[in-house]
C-alpha cells in the first residue's frame, strides 16, 4: 500500500535509528523493481544484510524522499542514476554490497 513522503522518510529514519545511528552507512535508492534491484544490482543478501523497501504514490514522490534522505541525513545514493519508480529501498552497506 502506497503511504506519503513524510511517512516513508520517517520509517527509513525510524529504521535506520533501531539498527544503526551512522547513516552514513546506509544506501538510499528508488526503482520500479526493489527486489531485483537490490539482489542483481546492489548484491544485498535479503537474508542476512539489514534492508527495507516502501511504495510511495508516485515516481516523483519517491524522487522527493529519496533527495531528501540524501541532503538532509547524509545517506548514501545517487539521485543522478537514470533510475524511476515508486518504491524508495534503503539498505545497510556491507562488505558483500555494491552502492
């Protein structure tokens, strides 16, 4: 169920307080598909390495959480990455993730 920026920046932030404060150790990203995103793309283990996935109501919103995340809270990602879609994914980087 598709949920408004301000909530979706409050969980990644909720998220991130419960699990590890340093956000500068996690990666913020959006697309169209997360799973094969974050499995194919940024090699992260859904079993073991901390990560969660939000629908936002559209492609524009999720850019909006997405370039916030990164401004305001210094997450990691790439707002320039050619990349669209409604689901906004951030995930703790580790030795076995590619930003």
């Amino acid at each position: 169920m598709p949920s408004g920026t301000g909530k979706i920046i409050r969980d990644i932030r909720s998220f991130i307080a419960r699990h590890d404060e340093n956000y500068g150790n996690w990666y913020v990203g959006i697309t169209t598909d997360p799973i094969s995103r974050l499995l194919d793309d940024h090699k992260v283990d859904i079993n073991v390495d901390l990560w969660l996935c939000s629908e936002a109501f559209s492609d524009k919103e999720a850019r909006m959480v997405e370039e916030r995340l990164i401004s305001e809270s210094d997450v990691t990602g790439d707002c320039k990455d050619g990349e669209s879609g409604r689901f906004v994914y951030a995930y703790r980087m580790s030795d076995n993730t590619q930003p």
